[in-house]
C-alpha cells in the first residue's frame, strides 16, 4: 500500500500539471562529461588495486564449486527418492 507518511488528513491534493522538461546547456554537458571521465579514471585505478586469483586458484575454485553441484544433487536426488518411495507408502496406489 502506498499511504503518504504523516499529516494524517484525508483530502487529497489537486492533479499537478506536468512540468516542462529542460534540455541541458552545454556547461552541463561539459560538466557530466568531467564526471563521466573521472569516474572511468577511478574505475580503473580500482581494477589495478584489485588482487586477483592466480590461474591455480581460479582452476581449485572451478573444481570445488562443479564437486559442490555433483554432491548437493546427488544428495537432493537420494531425498527425493527416500521421501517419494516413503510416501509411497502412504499413498498406496500412486
């Protein structure tokens, strides 16, 4: 529900006309393009901070998380299986 916070009354406002769109100058323009470009020069001042993984850890990472999927999935398919012969049991007929 979106209820306005606070004042408590219940008359609503008038309709607002929509306001005018203003086009931005070129000083504005110069000024997004000096943001823009410090913020590209930051970026990548950061990324050369960044400490990154050597090509062995990268390689233990991959091996680690495909061995985690192998297992959870095996152990999800061996729940699946105890609990659907278990409620088969139950719910003889199905």
């Amino acid at each position: 529900m979106n209820r306005p916070t606070g004042g408590g009354g219940t008359t609503a406002r008038p309709p607002q006309p929509p306001r005018p769109v203003a086009r931005p100058g070129s000083a504005e323009r110069a000024q997004r393009s000096v943001r823009a470009e410090l913020f590209f020069k930051s970026l990548v001042a950061e990324m050369r901070r960044v400490t990154w993984p050597t090509r062995q850890e990268w390689i233990s990472a991959t091996i680690l998380t495909i061995g985690l999927v192998i297992v959870i999935g095996l152990y999800t398919y061996t729940a699946d299986e105890f609990f659907g012969f278990l409620f088969g049991f139950v719910q003889p007929g199905r």
